[in-house]
C-alpha cells in the first residue's frame, strides 16, 4: 500500500498566509512550505481535499482523475474544497482515469456540496459524482475497501475519523480531532483484527500543552491515543506512527520535528513524503 502525505500543515498553513510571527518570517525567508492536508492512499483514495489540492497535483506528479473514493474528515474549507469539482468533466478535463467519484462523509459534506457547485456544476459532471453519507461507527465497503467511521473530536458538525483496510493493510486516520472519545475504543476493540500497519495523529500543537477538551493534539496527546490503541491490540512496535497537520503557532522547525522523532520514536510527516506498509 502507497500512502502519499500531499499537504501537512494546519488551515492556515505554513507559513501562515497573513502571519508575521517570527516563525512565518524565517519560514518565507528559507522557503519552508507546509500546505493543507491531504493523504492519498494508491493514487485512488484521498482522505480530504483541501484548496490546496491543485498545488498537490502539479508538485507530486499524480493523477486526480483516478481518484475513485473520497472520504472528507468534515466540512470545514481547509479539508473540503468542493468547489473544484465543478472543473472535473466536460471541457475542463479530458481522459480521466476514472470516470466517476465517490465521496463519502456527514450530511454537512453532502450540504457544502451542493452550497458550492450549485451554480456552476454541469449536469455532465454532476452525473459521476455520487455523494454518500456517513455516519460514526457505520462499516463502508467500496471497492476492495473495508472502511471503519469514527468520531472526531473537533467543532464541526459529525466530524470523522477513518480506520481504513485494503489487501490486508490497515491504516488509522486520526485528524482534525483532539482527544479520542472512548466510544472510538470500545468500537475499535469490538472492531477488533491486527494492529494497524500505520497510524497518522493529529500533531496540531506539537510541543504545545493543551487542554483535553482541545480539538486538536500535540504530541503529548499522541501518546496518550497510541498508550491505549496498544491496550486495545490496535497498536504495536510493527505499527509506523506518523505525526501531521502542524500549525505555525507551534514552530514546526525541522529542529522540534527531530527532536519529536527521537524523542517519542514517531514520523514527522513533510509535503509530499511517501510511505510503503
């Protein structure tokens, strides 16, 4: 299984768009770019699709138009740039790989749908795309994919998680959410089968300490939710651990990311980094 980290920053990015923290500064001045998140799993899954996902497609050399299956975590513009799809068919794009997309997530991914293609989505483009809601702890089977919902902590309305299996891989998708509620783990644990091969955290705030009720996590938060997926045999020493979605409030240097590398033995996720599990 290819898993591809096309974007790894926060909503507003790095260095954020209208930011003149020290961090931004010295962030322009290197050229250092972390863009919106978007995971795209054997070139035909993407977990999200932010504004940024053009930018991903011309740096990263891949095909959008085999992308069959798209799961949205939730709503909210940085994982959800609907408004793109309206250019997928018709004059816009010719020889697609695939000519239909699958997009999965809550009513409120199925509502900014529609709110953002309403005017300009043509009825030839419109007919291959097909919108189906999700619901947290509701099994989805697509294709050779096996996917597992979960809930998110996170202000959006129904936002999700995904436990995800193809070909005997298994990987968890753990952002925008801070703290795992424990109805994840007693799904997950009724859920049941092998560690994960690969789990990807929410690393919002990295070194920063936050609150449990926050709606993201550091890496502090990160070894609580792997502390208990390996109490739950979701997790272990086999299983790779990513962490992703960075916000310039942290200062995600690359001196902090080794530091939470060697220190906490995870993956700091970059644009365009590409695992095999």
């Amino acid at each position: 299984m290819k898993v591809q980290y096309l974007g790894t920053g926060a909503a507003e990015g790095v260095p954020a768009m209208f930011c003149n923290c020290a961090f931004c500064k010295e962030a322009r001045k290197k050229g250092v770019l972390r863009s919106r998140t978007q995971v795209l799993i054997d070139g035909e899954l993407s977990v999200d699709f932010p504004p940024d996902a053009f930018y991903h497609m011309a740096k990263s050399g891949v095909d959008f138009s085999g992308i069959r299956y798209l799961l949205v975590t939730h709503a909210h513009q940085d994982h959800f740039f609907a408004n793109d799809f309206i250019l997928r068919g018709y004059k816009f794009a010719a020889d697609m790989a695939e000519p239909d997309l699958n997009i999965f997530g809550s009513e409120e991914v199925c509502e900014i749908f529609c709110e953002s293609t309403r005017r300009e989505l043509r009825p030839e483009i419109g007919q291959h795309i097909h919108l189906y809601v999700l619901g947290a702890f509701e099994e989805a089977r697509f294709g050779e994919w096996r996917v597992y919902p979960l809930k998110a902590k996170h202000s959006s309305r129904e936002p999700l998680l995904f436990l995800l299996e193809k070909g005997g891989k298994r990987v968890l998708h753990l952002h925008d959410t801070g703290l795992l509620p424990e109805e994840d783990y007693e799904y997950l644990a009724k859920v049941g089968g092998a560690p994960v091969d690969l789990v990807t955290l929410d690393c919002t705030f990295l070194f920063d300490r936050v609150d449990e009720n926050a709606r993201h996590m550091g890496i502090y938060e990160d070894m609580q939710v792997l502390k208990r997926l390996e109490e739950i045999g979701l997790a272990d020493g086999h299983t790779k651990r990513v962490i992703s979605h960075f916000s310039h409030n942290a200062c995600p240097t690359e001196e902090n990311l080794r530091r939470a590398e060697e220190e906490f033995g995870v993956i700091a996720a970059y644009d365009g980094m590409t695992l095999e599990i």
